[in-house]
C-alpha cells in the first residue's frame, strides 16, 4: 500500500533513537528499505521518493495498526509551519532538516523496558541487546516468505526471568531494573490506562518511582511510550545542543504541547551536525 505524506521520512524516524527495531534492509533498486518489528508483527517499509512510503501489509492491516502506529493522522507540517515562522534559526534549520520524523506509537511495555536498557549505552548496543533478549525470550515468528523474526517478550515472561539469564545478554546492572519493572507492569502497578490519561508531569512522576527508572528515562518513556508529545527528554545530545547553541538556556515553554516532537528534530539535526549520521 503506498502512502503519500511529505512529513515521513524512514530514514529519519529509524535514526531518531525512539525505536530499536526498525532496520534498514539490504536494496538493489535504489531506494531504502526498511524491516519493523512491532505488535508482533513484521513490516517491510521502502522510502519510494520523498514523499511516497510503500508499505508491505494490506490495506486492512494498514488502517487497523500502522496508520496509528506511525501517527499518520497528526499534521506534522503545521509544526514545522510553526517553527518555519519563528526567529529561531537552528530550529528552522533542524526541522526543515528533520521534518520527516513522526512520534511513533510504541508499544509501552517495549519502550520502558528498551528505555531502560538504553541507560549508559550506545545506539547499536542497544538494538543488540533487545535483540538478545527477543530472540531468548519472544516468542519465534515467520513471515509469508519465511523470514524468521522474535516478538518482544510478554512482561510476564520478563518478571519470572533470572538475572543471570539477563545478565548473560548483556543487560549488565539493568538485569534487576528489567525484572522489577516487568513484575510492576504485572502486578498493576504500572497502569497503561492511567499513564496514558494523565498528564504528562505525572506520568513521569509515577514512573520514577519504580526502581532503575530515573528522570531522563522516565521523560523517554512518557514521550515515547505513552505519547506525551509535549515531554522534552535531555540525553547527552540535547545537553550538547542547550548549552552550545543556547548557552545553556532553552525556553522549552516556547513549544508548549509539542516540545516533544522539537526535542526530536533537535537531536537529529545535532548528531548530524557532529558527523554521526
């Protein structure tokens, strides 16, 4: 199925360091292809032009789950529009750079648990670890063509896990924080339902107070997994951006109810300014 929508760009959403499981796939027609695992699913994604993504699903299958999943419903240009129209000239230059980046609509559990694996970790580090993790507790799936994929293990499976078994995948110290926070999405008390409705200071707020899960983690979570677009998490590349382009001053209010998807195109636009992608 072809969709056509000038604000979605693969490319981009893959290295925007929100997801861990969307990889580019080898091409021979000029054009990037992509493989997402999500939902239990597998998708293959080709970037046709810049505004053309084509899809490798049904059209039922589109509008059932990847039309939500990628927020294909939410006016990204009007953001741009926005920021196009201010006086900031590295965010115009960011956006304009990095307009093809959505906020996916992850799965939550996935999320807090990648976010909590991303502590202290590389980009690729992460993706191997979360592949370790799926291939030895997911559950093996194959596509039509027979491709082999692992779903994203079930928290029930992660809260009985041992931490040796972690461990042995390279989760290092995380192994208790993964099991813990599997065992509080179990036991309730990590509700979706509420994290979801609230708002987004308390979302964050009730996610720190589970153990191994700090304020740039929960901040990743909020946004990432529960679609609090206006949460503005600072790694190391937004503190790189807020204090050498802004001297350590940023007024994220500016951008109040979407500093989220700002937060986005900064980060992006920073790494490729320093020579990362």
């Amino acid at each position: 199925m072809l969709v056509h929508n000038e604000y979605f760009n693969l490319k981009q959403i893959a290295d925007s360091g929100q997801c861990f499981r969307m990889n580019r796939l080898d091409s021979n027609d000029g054009c990037e292809s992509y493989y997402l695992i999500a939902y239990g699913k597998y998708l293959k994604l080709t970037q046709i032009d810049e505004g053309t993504v084509l899809f490798d699903c049904t059209e039922d299958e589109y509008y059932q789950l990847w039309e939500d999943y990628f927020d294909l419903k939410y006016d990204y240009g009007k953001i741009v529009n926005a920021i196009e129209a201010g006086e900031d000239e590295f965010l115009k230059n960011a956006a304009n750079y990095g307009k093809g980046i959505r906020i996916l609509r992850q799965e939550p559990y996935e999320v807090i648990i990648s976010f909590i694996i991303s502590q202290n970790k590389n980009i690729p580090a992460i993706k191997n670890c979360i592949e370790a993790i799926c291939t030895n507790f997911g559950q093996e799936k194959r596509t039509s063509d027979g491709t082999v994929y692992y779903t994203f293990p079930e928290a029930e499976v992660l809260a009985k896990a041992a931490r040796e078994e972690l461990r042995a995948l390279k989760t290092g110290y995380r192994d208790e924080y993964i099991i813990r926070a599997s065992q509080a999405v179990v036991d309730g008390t990590l509700d979706f339902n509420d994290l979801y409705s609230c708002g987004y200071e308390q979302a964050v707020g009730k996610l720190k107070k589970i153990h191994g899960i700090g304020d740039k983690v929960a901040n990743c979570i909020a946004l990432y997994g529960f679609h609090h677009i206006e949460g503005f998490p600072v790694d190391v590349w937004i503190k790189r951006v807020i204090d050498e382009i802004y001297n350590g001053d940023f007024n994220k209010e500016k951008y109040s109810g979407y500093a989220g998807i700002v937060q986005q195109y900064m980060f992006y636009y920073m790494r490729h300014i320093k020579g990362v992608l």
